[in-house]
C-alpha cells in the first residue's frame, strides 16, 4: 500500500481493479479445494469486494477532507480572513493543487498587509495634517473629519454623522457666510487683535458612484503674514527706488536752474523747466496708480454692449479683432474692465511684439465669457510665467509692476480670473475669465 502512494490516482485505481480481477481467480481456485466451485467463487468475491472496499475508502475519505479544507479556505478569502493555510502529503496529483492555493493565500495575506499599512499611513496623515478635512456624502453629512476640523468645528468631538449645516450653526459667524457664497475663498474668524485667516477649498467627485463632496480649511494665517511683511518691504523699496529716480534729478536741476538765473544764462531755463515738469508728472502718474490698486472700489455693474465696448477700446490703443465679437450684452463695470484691458492691451505692445499683431479676441465658453489678448512678442519663461501676476513685480526697468496685478484685482473683483500662456509660434496670451451670471 505505501507503494500505490506514489503513484497517480488513476494509475492507482487501474492498478488496485487489476489486482482484484486477478485476486479473485486466485481466491477461487483455493477455495475451491474445501468448497464447491459456486460457494468458493461467491466466498472469493465477497471478501475481495470488502477489501476492495476498505482501499476505496481509505482513498477517497482523505480526498474528501481535503475538498472541504479547499471550500473552508475559499469563504475564509471571500469574509477577508487570509490566515489559513493547507498541509497534504498523501497523493502527488493534488499537492500541485494545494501548493497553488496557499500561494495564493500568501499573495492575499501579502496584499492585505501591504493594504493595511498604506491605509494607516494614509490615516495618519490625514488626521496629522493641520489642515481641517471635511468629506461629505450627497446628503452633506460628514463622513469623515480629521483632528484639525474636529477642532474647529466640534470643541474636539467626532464630527462622523453629523451634518454640516448642523456644524456651522455652531461655528463662527465667518466660518458659515463663507460656505455660504459657494465655491473656494477666504474668511477670517476672530477680533483685531487676534485674528486667523483661513482659505476654503471644495471640491466635488464621485465614490462608490455617489456624488460626494471634499472641504479643506486651511489656516493661512502665519504664510500670509510672511508675505504681508515681505510685500511691504518691496513696497518701500519700489515707492523708494521711484521716488529717488524723480526726485534727484529734480533737486539737481533746481539747482542748476538756481545758477543759470544768478549767471543770465536765461536760454538754457527752459530745457531744465522741461525735464522737471517731465519728472515731476510721471511721479505724480506713478503715485495715481499705486493709490488706484490699493483704492479699487467693488465693482458696480451694469449692462453693457460687448461690441461697442471693445470698439471704445480701439480708440485708445491700437489692435485688432480676432473672429467676431459676439452680439451680445455683458454685466461688468465698464470703467474698471477698460482700465484692466487698457493695461493688457498696453502690455502686449511694450512685449516686443511686431506692429499689428496685437489682438483681441471674445467668446462665450460653458461657464461664461473669455476675452483674450493676444501678441507675437517674446512670451515669458517659467519663472516670470509664475509671478508676473503678482503686486509689483515687473521685469521692465521702468515699470512699476502694477499693470497684471490691477487687471487680475479687477477680474477677481467680478468672480472671474486671469490666466497667463506662451503661444505656439512665439508671443503670449493672456485669457481674462468671466463668470456665467456676468451675461445679461
């Protein structure tokens, strides 16, 4: 019997019906020396039959308990328990199939460790971060908040279950007006003299094919007093910088001025008169624009014709039309979108652009209208790309860097946007956005 172990089951099976055709002539032949032949024969076949019978069942019990560790191994994977595993040495046909399944029970376990450890890290991030995390489900309650919203908007508590509009009833006054406007922003919560400045962010996607919604809070406070103390230094230094340019030639032409009348040399007065009458005007435009960008009043709009507008615009500075300007009436203030436009438009033209290759082109987009002007100039590289819309950077020698800072101020001021892009072929596009209630 050790020696049918080896062997394939089939073989086996061949092997064992073989021996019992053969045991049984054998059986009958000695019997039949005691018996009759009829009784020898039916004694021979009844005890080869229970012999038979014992192999056949000490082979196919152990197959049988084996199949059932396969089927209890199975619905462990299935419930997510991969910690069983399978021990067979009793027939090399089916130790090939018992290998292979606790491979896979190991790739499983592997797996889910590896699932588990991502899922911690992942889970202690989120709830280190000091950024307040909010996820809601399509009915705005919370399905998960991490430490930073729970103190922000539960006193520490579970915030899970809850919902939001539940939460913000009890949260700051600001905290509540600023979801209340919809969409990404920035509100401050807290008195003078001890005040923190957050930014909203929310964004919509969809888990599980349900629609669901991400808050972030975060608290911008210390970044932005950083740059706050940074923008003032380089305020000074601009407002110095122009000052120093128009005042020291000022002061020396005064001067000479003083010595070309104690000389007569009256002649010459007028060329100095003319250069400090030049200076004196372009400090006094100079200071206009800085107190314009720091004064700009909300915007006050108010229907306007798309095409007369721009047409106005043709008759304070060269350009021409991309496409067709639409038929249409816009909502904006016509004052401040000029000025934002004036300063693109002028922008365009001091890039180095060829003569006409100035452009303006309109268009309605899904969610409202885009204005873009367009030149052949230089274009502008990563690093001017990432801060040319910033107060007071400029790149011109002369330029006070107020230009893009005031036409983004004015389309942020209307709920739109600015957007800087090199075009193919050399040149820049500068795209001004518009939000969809801005139309008639």
């Amino acid at each position: 019997m050790r020696i049918l172990r080896v062997l394939p089951l089939a073989v086996r099976m061949v092997v064992l019906v073989l021996c019992a055709v053969g045991g049984t002539a054998a059986l009958t032949a000695l019997l039949s020396l005691w018996l009759p032949p009829w009784q020898a024969a039916i004694a021979a076949a009844l005890a080869l039959g229970a012999t038979m019978g014992i192999v056949v069942w000490r082979t196919f019990v152990p197959l049988r308990a084996l199949f059932r560790a396969l089927a209890g191994t199975v619905a462990g994977y299935r419930d997510g328990d991969f910690s069983f595993g399978i021990t067979w040495d009793r027939y090399g046909d089916l130790i090939e199939l018992v290998d292979a399944h606790n491979a896979l029970g190991q790739a499983l376990r592997d797996q889910r460790l590896s699932l588990v450890q991502r899922e911690l890290l992942l889970d202690t991030m989120v709830q280190n971060t000091p950024v307040a995390m909010l996820l809601l489900d399509p009915a705005r309650r919370v399905v998960l908040g991490n430490l930073a919203a729970r103190r922000m908007l539960g006193d520490g508590r579970r915030l899970e279950g809850h919902a939001l509009d539940e939460l913000l009833q009890q949260a700051p006054p600001a905290v509540g007006e600023a979801f209340a406007r919809g969409g990404d922003g920035m509100f401050t919560v807290g008195d003078e003299d001890q005040e923190d400045i957050y930014h909203l962010a929310r964004r919509m996607f969809r888990l599980n094919g349900r629609l669901h919604e991400l808050v972030l809070l975060r608290k911008m406070t210390a970044e932005l007093r950083r740059q706050e103390v940074q923008t003032w230094k380089k305020v000074i230094r601009v407002i110095s910088h122009e000052l120093n340019n128009s005042l020291a030639p000022i002061a020396s032409l005064a001067h000479s001025g003083a010595e070309l009348l104690r000389r007569g040399q009256y002649e010459k007065l007028p060329i100095a008169l003319a250069t400090i009458e030049e200076r004196a005007r372009h400090l006094e435009g100079f200071l206009r624009d800085y107190a314009r960008f720091a004064k700009l009043p909300a915007p006050r709009g108010e229907p306007t014709s798309l095409p007369a507008f721009v047409e106005k615009l043709r008759t304070q500075v060269d350009f021409t039309i991309e496409g067709t300007i639409p038929d249409e009436v816009v909502r904006f203030d016509p004052a401040q979108m000029e000025q934002a436009l004036l300063n693109l438009l002028k922008n365009a033209h001091e890039s180095g652009t060829a003569p006409g290759t100035v452009a303006l082109a309109a268009r309605r987009i899904a969610d409202g209208w885009r204005i873009d002007v367009l030149d052949r100039g230089s274009g502008m590289n990563e690093s001017v790309l990432a801060n040319a819309l910033l107060p007071f950077y400029s790149t011109k020698r002369s330029g006070t860097g107020l230009g893009l800072a005031l036409a983004r101020e004015i389309a942020e001021a209307h709920g739109g946007r600015i957007a800087l892009l090199n075009r193919d072929g050399g040149g820049l596009c500068v795209s001004m956005v518009l939000p969809g209630q801005m139309g008639s």
